[in-house]
C-alpha cells in the first residue's frame, strides 16, 4: 500500500490514543469537579448573588463575617453581580489555601477601570506574574530581611526622636504625627526624596491627587462597567458611556503619581547628586540604558510601595499609622500593660539615653505588647483579596476558578482555639514561663499569606518597635478628663476600609519626668 495512503490511518490511531491520554489525565478531575458542591453559604438570588447580605455587612465586616462563621463553618461562600467570594474563618485552611495551594490563590482581584488606567501595574494590584516577582525581588532585597534592613536603623532612630518632638510639642495632632512619621521615613528610603514640611510639596501634591484618583479607580461598584461589561462598548458621547470622560484625568493624575517621584531620581542621578535609595541603586543596577521594561517595573514598584490614603503626608503603607494609633488607645484602656513596659525599659535602658534597635532582644514584655497589639487590633482585619487561578478541590468542595478567597484574620485572632481568653488583651500571652509555652506569633497572620505576604513587613515592625519603645520612656499616655477632672472614656470603635484605623480619639500625652522631654528634644538636636 502506497504511504500515503496509510496516513489517515496513522492520524486517527493517534488521535483516539491522544483523546484516551486527556480522557485519562483530565476526566477524572472533570468528573469529580462536576459532581462536588460549593462550599456552604446563604443562597442568593440568579446573578446578583447575595450583593444584599454583603451591602448589610458594610460595619466592620470582620465581626459579620466572624457571625456568618458560625452558622456556615469556616468557609463561607457567596456570590455578587458575577464574583465569587469565599471567606476562610481557620488558620489551617488559610494555609492550606493560600500558603500550601499558593500557586493556585495568588492573583489579585481585577477590575475593568483599573486596567484601563493601567493600575494593574502597581505592586499590590496585580496578578503574581514575572512583573510581580521581579517588584517584590527588588523590595526584597532591600527590607525583606533583618541584615538588608539594617542601613536603615538610624533614619528609623531620628525619625522616631523627630515624632516625639512632635508630640511634646502639639500632642493633639498625634494622628497627623504618625501619618508624617511615616511619610517621612518612606520618602527618602525609596527616592532619596525629603518632602517639604512647609508649604505645599511638589510630590506630596501629585501623590495625592494620584492617590484620590486610586481610591475612585478602585472603588468597586463606583463605574458601573467593572460589572456590565456591555457598557465598554458605549461610545463616550452617548449616556452610559459618560464614565469615559471620568477615566482620562484619573489616569493622568496616577501617571503622574508613579512618574514625578521617579523622574527626580533619574534627573539626580544624571547629575551625580542622587542619594542612595531604592530607585537609585536599582538603576544604578540597571547599567546605562535601562530598558522601558525594567524603569517600568521600578516606577510602578515603588509607587505600590509608599502608596497610601489621601492624607496630609503619604503614608508607607497605611497599615503602618493604624499600628501607632492602636498603640496609642491601647495605652489608655490598658494602663497596666503600659506601666509594666516602662518600668522594663527603665530596668534596661535607664533614664540617661533613649531605647535604641539594639535594646530590642533585651526587651522581652516590649516585644510580647507590640505582638498582643497587632492581635488586639490586626490593621487589615481581612487581608487582601487573592483569587483563584484554577477550579480547586478543598475538603470535598469544588472552589471555582476566579473566587475571591478572604482571610478573616480578625476572627483568628480572636478564636479560642488558638488564643486562650482571646477578648482579653495580655501581652503575658506571648512570653514563655516554666508551665506553659508562648501562644503563637500574630505576625504569621497579620501580613497575610503565601506569595502575596507582605514584602514591608520587616519595615513596619523595625519602626513600629523604635516607635512605640521610645514613646514608652519619654510619655505616659492616658485617657483625657473632662471639666470636672473626670476620665473621659474613648468610644472604642475601627473604620471599616481594607486597612481598619481606630476612629478619631483624644488622648493625652505628660512627659514621664522634666529630664525625659529633655532626652527626647535633645535626640533631634544632635541628628
Ligand atoms: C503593620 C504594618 C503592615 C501590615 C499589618 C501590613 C499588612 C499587609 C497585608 C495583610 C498585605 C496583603 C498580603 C496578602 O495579600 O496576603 C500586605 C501587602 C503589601 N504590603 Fe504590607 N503591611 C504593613 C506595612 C507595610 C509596609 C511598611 C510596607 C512597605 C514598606 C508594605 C508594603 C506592602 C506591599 C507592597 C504589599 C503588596 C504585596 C503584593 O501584593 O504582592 N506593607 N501588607
């Protein structure tokens, strides 16, 4: 037989051991992906889901959701306007998901608007690709570990001393203090950049414009195309197409956010006056001629990195002031705990100096606080969202590609199972003693999970430390009387955006003794 002749012969032989091979590897998974069920969770209604339930639980979600728990289980799943959500309510399936499964859970929910303005390219908002590994390697290598952050230590001690001048000298504006502690020790680590505390700043006036034009972008539910994607092919002129008109200026103001900063660096660098930082020594890395791709990633990675609220002063991460704000209310409810870490920074520091970094180890109930701080009161009480890549299988319940998996790190924290008295706050929870171990580090919680944990996280507790350690020996912080000299109770309450900052309070802040103001104002005079 001519060989031409037998090759559709050859084909179909091989196509039926190709289609055997798939039906083999992939049947199975399909079959059993088709026969699982979802997750429990309220029913809601065809397409819009349970958007009702969740529109209900806009206060202080984490306490919902810790309610939700205890008729679902501790996996919860709902659906709105086409999303799928699952909110995890166990530290095993947290890991089991997002640190063991990491390679499923690790993009980040994406919303048509935020594309458009290409957003998406800010480290925290996109997908875990090269792009993203690239930004989180050049952030770790600078503050992803205790040596790489050292360089930093001394920018932390003056900065710290700096705020507590501050507050010796206007305490009712603690919460402004904090945000512009915060702002002024990101800036100069990431552009070599010091922003102006007079007057109005060139960076701090693009950073904030970019960043309301972020919080509109990012408000889901604000441009009602992130879900009638029909609405894309409106042209601008007509009505539902109006949003279009919306979305230049947004994006001119986040370009300019990302470029501005990123542009002085070049400009120093040309110059041979640029002081070493982040963008600095990556483009020194770079060579001569970086490519578009590599100052891309470097603009949008630091931009990611110090990106915050619209505030008087950017903050580094705007988890970072909700720590020092919780310290400071913490301090007041709690007067005992403040009083047993005085009196160990005494013991160990003295009165003739100021704690420094290197009085840290020696600091064991200092420590235990800062721990039963960030338990008491996590700053993301439900992370970030990850989403799924791929239809996964979890204690017999198929999870679909694309959920939006949410950790609800708030209701670990104040589980039984793994805190004993969890309502109470003691920092004693966390020091060893003969008869019964430390109670496990919030730490591993708080800074979510897997590939998207939080690169700054080293960053915020060096300062957070510092921070909290010198306000202890130089303040007694506590609640302030009213006319008749009485306590004023502070309403204890936490705002319910991604990051949760105490709501406004007053609190009043007496220099322990004369010569502790004067340690503290003499600190900045020697800088
Ligand atoms: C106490 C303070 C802080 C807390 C509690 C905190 C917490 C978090 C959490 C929960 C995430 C999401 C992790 C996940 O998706 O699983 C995150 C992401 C992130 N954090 Fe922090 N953070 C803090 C301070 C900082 C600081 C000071 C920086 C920068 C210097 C920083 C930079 C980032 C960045 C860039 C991401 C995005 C990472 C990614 O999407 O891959 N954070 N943080």
């Amino acid at each position: 037989m001519p060989l031409f002749d037998t090759w559709p012969i050859i084909l179909d032989v091989a196509l039926v051991f190709l289609a055997v091979a798939l039906l083999l590897r992939l049947g199975p998974k399909y079959l059993a992906s088709r026969s699982l069920i979802l997750p429990p969770g309220p029913k809601g209604l065809p397409w819009v889901g349970n958007l009702r339930m969740l529109h209900q639980a806009q206060q202080r979600k984490w306490e919902v959701y810790a309610q939700w728990s205890k008729r679902w289980g501790r996996l919860t799943y709902l659906t709105s306007l086409g999303w799928r959500i699952l909110i995890v309510n166990s530290k095993e399936t947290a890991i089991e998901l997002l640190e063991r499964r990491g390679a499923i859970y690790c993009d980040r929910p994406s919303l048509y608007v935020v594309r458009l303005v290409e957003l998406h390219n800010m480290i925290g908002l996109n997908d875990y690709d090269h792009g993203l590994r690239t930004s989180r390697q050049m952030v770790a290598q600078f503050i992803g570990s205790t040596a790489a952050l050292k360089p930093l230590h001394s920018a932390f001690e003056s900065e710290s001393s700096r705020f507590l001048v501050m507050l010796l000298e206007s305490p009712d504006d603690f919460a402004d203090h904090v945000r512009t502690l915060l702002g002024r020790t990101i800036l100069p680590f990431l552009y070599g950049y010091h922003p102006k505390m007079e007057g109005e700043d060139p960076v701090i006036r693009c950073a904030k414009r970019g960043m309301e034009a972020f919080d509109h972008v990012t408000d889901f539910g604000l441009f009602p195309v992130d879900v009638v994607p029909l609405l894309r092919y409106i042209p601008h002129w007509l009505p539902g197409g109006r949003w279009k008109h919306l979305i230049r200026p947004y994006k001119t103001a986040l370009d300019e956010m990302g470029a501005v900063p990123f542009g002085f660096v070049k400009e120093q660098v040309l110059e041979g006056k640029a002081e070493p930082s982040f963008v600095s020594r990556n483009l020194e890395c770079f060579g001569p001629r970086p490519t578009f791709e590599q100052e891309h990633h470097l603009k949008w990675t630091a931009a990611g990195v110090w990106a915050g609220k619209t505030d008087k002063l950017m903050s580094a991460a705007y988890q970072t002031p909700a720590v020092m704000s919780n310290f400071f209310l913490v301090m007041m409810l709690y007067p005992e705990a403040q009083a047993k870490a005085q009196a160990e920074i005494d013991r160990v520091v003295g009165h003739e100096r100021l704690p420094m970094m290197e009085d840290r180890p020696n600091l064991p109930y200092v420590e235990a606080l800062i721990k039963e701080l960030l338990r008491f009161y996590p700053p993301v009480p439900l992370a970030f969202p990850h989403i799924s890549r791929q239809d996964d299988i979890y204690d017999g319940y198929l999870i679909p590609k694309s959920t939006m998996v949410i950790v609800n790190v708030w209701d670990i924290m104040r589980n039984s199972q793994y805190y004993s008295d969890p309502f109470t706050f003691n920092p004693e929870r966390f020091i060893a003693t003969s008869d019964r171990e430390a109670e496990q580090d919030p730490a591993k919680f708080v800074f979510g999970f897997g590939r998207r944990i939080c690169p700054g996280r080293r960053f915020a507790d060096a300062i957070a430390f510092i921070c909290i350690a010198k306000v202890l020996s130089v303040f007694n912080t506590a609640k302030p009387l009213d006319a008749n000299g009485n306590p004023i109770e502070p309403a204890v309450d936490h705002e319910d955006g991604t990051v949760s900052h105490p709501r406004p309070f007053k609190c009043c802040f007496k220099p322990r003794s004369e010569r502790a103001a004067v340690l503290a104002s003499d600190s900045i005079a020697h800088d």
